[in-house]
C-alpha cells in the first residue's frame, strides 16, 4: 500500500536560504513516526512544507496519494491533515471552550469535540471557560492534543511536543499518541527527547542538514543516533 | 427641568450614533490590529451615496440605507481589507496607522470628485414626526438611532461570542497562522471583520448625518468621538465603548445646553470630543511593556559628513539656479516646498528614528508661525523664538502622555491637535474666530530670490543637525528604543525624558519651519494649520521616506506639487490624492519609503557600507557593548 505522507526531493527554504536540500520520507498508513535531528536541522521547515504553511520550491509532496504541493494551508487542515507547530499552539486569548470551537473547522461537530476533549482531559473541562493563556504549559500542550483527538485526522504532525513540560506530562502526551495511531491515524513527530519518541514510534527518521541520512525501525536509529548527530557537528 | 430631559434624550440620541460608530472601530481593531483612521471617512462616503440614492435618484430611504449598509459599505471595508491592510499584517503599528491615513485621504478626496461641495440638507428619516415624552419631544428619527444602537450592540455580541467565525475573528489577532493549520480561511474572516466594520461605520455616517450636517470633514472627523468611546473601552470592550459613547452624547449635549454663550466657550463645545478623548486616554491603564518584541527595520544608509556637506551645498546651488531661472511665483512655491521639508525633517527623528507617530505636526508649525506674527519682529531671533515657544509646548504635550503607547500615544496628539485648533488658534489668543495674522520677513529679504536662498539653506542646516543626532549616542537610543522598549527598560535607559526631548526637539523644528512658512506667505490664518492638513503631510513624509533626509526633501516638494497639480488639472483633484493612498499600500512592505529605493538604486557597489539600523548597534553606542 501506498505511504500515506511521501515526500520525494522535496526542497525549500526562506528567501534565498535554501534549508531543506532534497529530503525523501515516507510515513506509512497508521504508522507513527519520529522525525529526529539536531537543531536547525530543518525539522520544523519539513513540518511547515507538509502542513502549507511555506511551499517545496522542488520536488514533490504526496498526502492520501494526492500531490500537494502549493495547496494552502486550511485547505489541508480542512481535508484531514492536523498539524501541532513548535510552541503552545492555542489562542491565548480565547477560553478553552472557544478554542476547541475553532476545532469544528476541521469537520466536527462542537458538541463531539467538547464531549471527545473534555473525556480525555478532564482538567480542560473544570478550566472551560478559563483563557487558555492562563492555563499551565502541560495544559496548554493537552489543548492542543485535544483537537487531534477530536476531529479524527488522517495524519498528525506534531512538533516538539515535548518542549519545556514535566516528563510525566510528557508521558502522558505521548500516550494519547499512541492511542490516536492505534486509532488508524498516521503521526509524524518531530522531538529532541529521542527517548520519549522513540518509545511510541514504529519507524524514525534522522535529518541532518536538510538531508534525511537514516531511516529504520527505532531501535536501529536509537543505536546509530549518537555517529549520526556526530557527523553534523563538522 | 424640561429643558434638562431634552437634553438628556438628545445626549442619549447623539451618544447611540457615536456607539455605532465605535463599535465598528472596536471590531476591526480587535480583529486585525489595525487602528483604522479612515472609519469616519468610509461612513462619510456612505452617507453621501444614501443621498446620491434618495435624493438623486429617487430611491426609497429604508431600500437606500439597505443598499448602502448592507452591500456597498461592506464590499468597500472588504476591498480596503484585501488591498490595503492585507500586507500589513505584522508591520508596527505606526505605519498601519498611516497606511489608514492615506485611505482617508483617499476617501476625502474621492468625495470631493464626485460630490462637489454645494450645500445639501438632509432630511431626518419620518421628517420631524415624533413624539412626547413627558416635556420631551422624540423624533422618530431618535427612535431609529437608539434602536440601531440596541440592535448592533445585541448583535456584536451574540457574532463575536456566540459564533463560530467571531471566535475566529479574535483569534486571527492572537495567531493568525495557527488559524489556518485549525482549517479556517482567515483572508474571509479578516474580510469580514473588515465588511461589518465598515457598514457599522455607513449606518452611523448615516444615521448622524441629520446631527452633524452632510459635510465631508464634519462626518470624516466623526471617527475622534468614535476613538473617544473605544478607548474608555481601551479598544477591546464593547459594553464600556457602549458607556463612553452616552457618556460623551450626553457630555455634549449639557455643554450645548448649560455653558453661558459666550465666544471663549463656543471653542470648548466643539472641543468636546477631543477633550473627552484626551481624559479617556490618560485616565485608562496601559498594558504593560512585552518583552522579547524587537521590530527592528533596516535603516536607510547614513551618509559621511562630508557627503552630507556636499549634498547640502549641491542643493543650495541647484536653489540658487533655480531662483534665477524661474519667474518669482514659483520660487515663492519652491520655497514652500523646502519649508515643508523642513516640517518633515521634524518627523524623521520622532516619527522615523523614535517610532512615534504625531498626527498633529501642523500645529506646531502653526505655533511657530503664531508666536513669529505675535512678536512682529523681522530679526532671525524671531524663528528662534517660534522653535523655543513650539519646543515648549511640544514638551508640555509629551508630558501627559508620557506614559501612552503607541497607538494610544498617537491618538493623544490627534487630540492635542484638535483642542489647539478650537481652544487656542481659533481665540484670540492666536488668530480670532475666522481671522488671520500678517507676519513679518526676515530683516531685509524683501525679493522672492534671496527667501528662497534662506529656506533652502534652512533646510539644508537642519538637515544637516538630524543626521548628526542620527549618528550621536542619542539617536542610537532612540533607534534602540523604537526596535525594543523592553529591552531598554531593562537596561535601565531612562526613556521618558528621552521622549520628552524627543517631542520637543522635534516640535521645535517644526515651528522653526512655522516661522518660516508666516514670513513667506505672509498672512497666516488657523485654517492653515489644521488637522486635515497635517494628515497628508504625514502620509506624504512617511511614502517619501521618514527615515532619512533626502525623504523629507523629496516629500517636501511633492507635498508643494500636489495642490500645484491638483489646481492645474481640476478633474484630477481627487485623483492625486488618489494616488498617495495608493502609494501608502507600499508602505508595508518598506518602512523607508520611496527614497530608499532611489538608495537601491545606487548601492549596489556600496554593500559594506549598509549599516542595519538594529538592536545590537544602537546598543553598543549606548555603551553595553564595548
Ligand atoms: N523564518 C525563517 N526565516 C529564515 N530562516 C529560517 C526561518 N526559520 C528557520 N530558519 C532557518 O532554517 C534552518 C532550519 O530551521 P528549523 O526551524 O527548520 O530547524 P529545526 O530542525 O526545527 O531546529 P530545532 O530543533 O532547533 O527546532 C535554521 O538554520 C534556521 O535558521
Ligand atoms: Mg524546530
């Protein structure tokens, strides 16, 4: 079967710095994926190409088997592509309960989406007509999960989900991950703590300078990861 | 007693009007960042098409207003979204002020092209039928604008936090890229906001049109009590923009109804709005500083005293040709063209190296002019004296807002402006009601050459005094202090007396120019400097380029042209003006306006020499760095 994210010599940038240099990735149907690198790999560039946030100036991108290159960003999210970017990635300035309304853009129907996140989180219920600025940083993380729990994506992409939360926060997280790839649906997460990726990933990929240099199950890319961070220092 | 209840029902009328009108500012801001200037303007043309419609051409008045508000208004906020303010997304907030300073002009002058101005009386809706309530007669009219004002108030609401795309709205400010990656398309959403902004905006126009008269300034100048309403409601809150509406209503119509006519205090009612204003400005809490914004913009070059000399005296030379081989009025015009410079070279340090936008700088030059006439004496030490007299009043104006912001900060000089207009200039103290001062030339400059020869070298000397303060300790400051506020409180740079200094400094200069503008012209009234001259000069100064001195020249002259050209070819009146609208759009991409691409053009040998007006320079100039 088909992959149901292919990238293939994609290549892209920022003005004229040109920072991923032909990357080839595939994430195969149901699959979870960790994408690892050192920093300023072009990790969060890869993500932004696939959600439509920046266009590949070469090569191609294939979703569900369709080309995308150059489509925009709602029109992905709006077809099943949810993307979780670097950072709290709510409204800071809108309630938890306005934020997972703005979920329903992706397809669901609010009742679902407050019943789906408010199951899972309980704590976003008690805090629903909180800002979701005030909310802590493992909450805001929770938030933003929530809406990839309830609007039951085709594909996921999350970046640095991790970043700045408790591990057992973190573990947590990871769970719901793990629950949603149970559930059919296809992840590509990108993360410094290898570790805690490592552990939910079928498959994981290392980009070093804008180039994918391995692929393999985890525990392969777990043993070779130190030789290949290694070789990016030079 | 009846007379009070009248009164009050007429404040509460006025103030219901006011409230559809601030309400449509409060969105647009709150959904786009963008302060929009041009709101009274769109409500203006509005209200001159619902003539057009029902008067010209026999239209129904309840299918005009529909025709109107329903689709032309929001098809124009739509059209001023996708081209305009769609490229500013991010741009500081100064220069989406001004872009919406061009589409005011824009909208005045289209107003002028296609309504000449006669005098056309506008009947309320249902004529003057009404009723009684106790001692108080209310039209029905009445009835219609507080019932507009329930309904949009209802209305706003229940869209903003009851809907879907109204929490898209207030989140598209928050995080407008996140939007997209939820799925919604944020060009319609900011289109929207933009569409129901301006239709609040026309059903205002209209629905005040009665009150204030079909004037294109009067309803244009609308948007000072709208902006007074939104910011007792600090431009976020509806219900409290709601208050300050009725509460500025009723404000001015007990100042209508209880201030003793007499002529001082005719002044202070039309000030009312800009009054309350400036109270509801400095009364309301600021947000405090951000940390971690630094909105650095590359500078434009600063050129070597030497080259600065040469081009200076290369000017001198050229004005000295150009006096020879023109017949006396135009050097008279070319004169004019340098002293404008030098009104936008006041600009480059506040508005160009500080970051501040003064929306009010005519005044200052009306200052000049004023004290120069008062003075009656032709010695040079009577400029002096008009740049030490603005210089003052600049300081005292930057006082009380010393601790506004930004936009806030802006709009307290866009207050200032107006009640030096109607307080100051209009009494007489200054100019009298409709009068005007004669003032003196410079000792022994009676010929139209050597006034030309002065201005130019005026220009050239304070020219030559901004970019030395460019290149000083201080103008490092101020460079730092415009990319980051934060980052300079932390290091403990004192920036309100910096700032202080900064208003006067450069409300000196433009009283300097004030004087010399009152020696050449000659006569000098207050209509001359107002407010609705001041916006095109600061337009014209930041399209030309407010952060460097050639900008200023070049804006300067074309400030000059514009009512040269406007007069030569009348059927193109509004079209010039037209195209310095146009011409704002560009802004957002290029802060620096069109000089620097003049720079461009010539630096392609030169990048070495490119110095990034940044962070890390001006830092090191303040002694961090060593
Ligand atoms: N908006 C931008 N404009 C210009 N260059 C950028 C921009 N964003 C990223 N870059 C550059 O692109 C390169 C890759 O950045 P990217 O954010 O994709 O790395 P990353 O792998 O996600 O790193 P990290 O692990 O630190 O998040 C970096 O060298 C960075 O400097
Ligand atoms: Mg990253």
């Amino acid at each position: 079967m088909r992959p149901i994210l292919e990238l293939v010599g994609v290549t892209a940038g920022y003005g004229r710095i040109e920072v991923l240099h032909g990357v080839d990735l595939a994430l195969p149907r149901g699959a979870v994926m960790a994408l690892l690198g050192p920093n300023g790999a072009g990790k969060t560039t890869l993500l932004r190409v696939v959600s439509g946030q920046i266009r590949a100036t070469g090569g191609h991108v294939h979703l569900g088997g369709a080309h995308v290159n150059g489509a925009s960003a709602d029109a992905l999210a709006r077809a099943g592509l949810c993307t979780i970017p670097e950072g709290r990635s709510v409204f800071p300035n809108l309630t938890v309960r306005d934020n997972l309304r703005l979920a329903t853009y992706a397809g669901a129907r609010a009742a679902d989406v407050y019943g789906t996140a408010f199951d899972r989180f309980p704590r976003l219920a008690e805090r629903a007509h909180q800002l979701a600025g005030s909310l802590s940083g493992g909450e805001q993380q929770m938030l933003a999960m929530a809406r990839a729990l309830a609007t039951d994506p085709a594909v996921l992409l999350v970046d640095e989900l991790s970043m700045g939360l408790a591990p057992l926060v973190v573990r947590e997280l990871y769970e719901v991950v793990a629950g949603l790839a149970a559930d059919g649906v296809s992840v590509l997460v990108v993360e410094q703590f290898a570790d805690a990726a490592l552990a939910v990933a079928d498959r994981a990929a290392v980009l070093v300078h804008g180039r994918v240099v391995a692929t393999g199950g985890p525990d392969e890319i777990s043993d070779e990861l130190a030789n290949l961070y290694l070789g990016s220092v030079t | 007693m009846s007379g009070f209840i009248a009164f009050t029902v007429l404040g509460l009328v006025t103030g219901a009007g006011y409230a559809v009108a601030a309400s449509g500012l409060v969105l647009t801001y709150s959904t786009s960042r963008v302060f929009n200037v041009a709101h009274g303007a769109i409500g203006m043309v509005m209200a001159f098409l619902c003539w057009e419609l029902t008067v010209q051409r026999g239209l129904p008045a309840w299918l005009a207003v529909l025709l109107v508000v329903g689709v032309a208004a929001p098809l124009l906020g739509a059209l001023a979204e996708r081209v305009m303010m769609r490229h500013l997304a991010g741009a500081p907030e100064g220069t989406t002020l001004v872009v919406t300073v061009g589409l005011l002009i824009m909208l005045i002058g289209a107003a002028q092209a296609v309504w000449p101005a006669t005098a056309r009386p506008v009947e309320p809706f249902f004529g003057q039928r009404g009723f009684r309530i106790g001692t108080a007669f209310v039209t029905y009219h009445d009835l219609v604008m507080v019932a507009a004002a329930l309904v949009v108030a209802a209305g706003l609401y229940g869209l903003l936090t009851r809907t879907r795309i109204g929490a898209a709205m207030r989140a598209s400010v928050d995080n407008r890229d996140l939007l997209r990656l939820y799925g919604a398309r944020t060009s319609l959403v900011s289109a929207l906001s933009w569409a129901i902004g301006a239709a609040l905006a026309a059903l205002a126009g209209i629905l005040l049109t009665p009150v204030v008269g079909l004037s294109y300034f009067d309803l244009a100048l609308l948007v000072i009590s709208a902006y007074a309403a939104a910011v007792v409601g600090r431009l976020r809150s509806l219900p409290l923009t709601f208050v300050g509406a009725l509460l500025l209503g009723l404000a001015q119509s007990y100042a209508v109804g209880y201030l003793p006519p007499t002529e001082a205090l005719s002044g202070l009612r039309a000030a009312i709005p800009a009054l309350f204003l400036f109270a509801a400005l400095l009364l309301s809490p600021q947000a405090t500083l951000r940390v971690g914004q630094i909105k650095g913009v590359a500078g434009v070059p600063v050129p070597t005293t030497r080259r600065a000399l040469v081009a200076g005296a290369v000017l001198v030379g050229a004005a000295a040709a150009a006096s020879f081989a023109l017949p006396a009025a135009q050097n008279d015009q070319l004169a004019l063209g340098f002293v404008y410079g030098i009104v936008m070279l006041s600009l480059v340090p506040l508005t160009g190296y500080g970051g501040f936008v003064s929306l009010t700088q005519l005044t200052f030059v009306g200052i000049g002019a004023v004290t120069v006439a008062r003075l009656g004496t032709a010695s040079p030490l009577g400029l002096l004296a008009a740049a030490a007299v603005a210089a003052l009043v600049g300081a005292l104006v930057a006082l009380p807002a010393l601790r506004l912001r930004g936009l806030y900060l802006a709009l307290s000089t866009l207050a200032f402006g107006l009640l030096m207009d109607k307080l100051v200039f209009q009494s007489s103290l200054a100019f009298g009601f409709n009068g005007s001062l004669s003032v003196p030339r410079l000792a022994g400059l009676r010929g139209e050459r050597a006034y030309l020869l002065v201005c130019a070298a005026a220009f050239v000397v304070v020219g030559l005094g901004v970019l030395a303060l460019r290149r000083s300790r201080y103008g490092r400051i101020l460079l730092a202090m415009r990319d980051s506020p934060a980052g300079c409180a932390t290091l403990g740079l004192n920036m309100r007396w910096t700032r202080v200094r900064l208003f006067a400094l450069s409300a000196g200069i433009a009283g300097f120019a004030g004087g010399l503008l009152g020696g050449l012209r000659q006569t000098v009234a207050a209509t001359d400097f107002q407010l609705m001259g001041s916006l095109p000069l600061l337009l014209l100064a930041v399209v030309a380029g407010v952060t460097s001195v050639s900008g200023a020249a070049l804006g300067g002259m074309a400030l000059m042209l514009l009512p040269v050209l406007a007069s030569a070819f009348p059927a193109l009146g509004g079209l010039v003006y037209l195209c310095v609208g146009v011409a704002s759009v560009g802004l957002g991409r290029d802060p620096n306006g069109v000089v620097s691409h003049l720079f461009k053009l010539g630096r392609w040998r030169e990048r070495d020499r490119w110095r990034p007006a940044g962070l890390a320079p001006a830092l090191r100039g303040a002694g961090v760095h060593r």
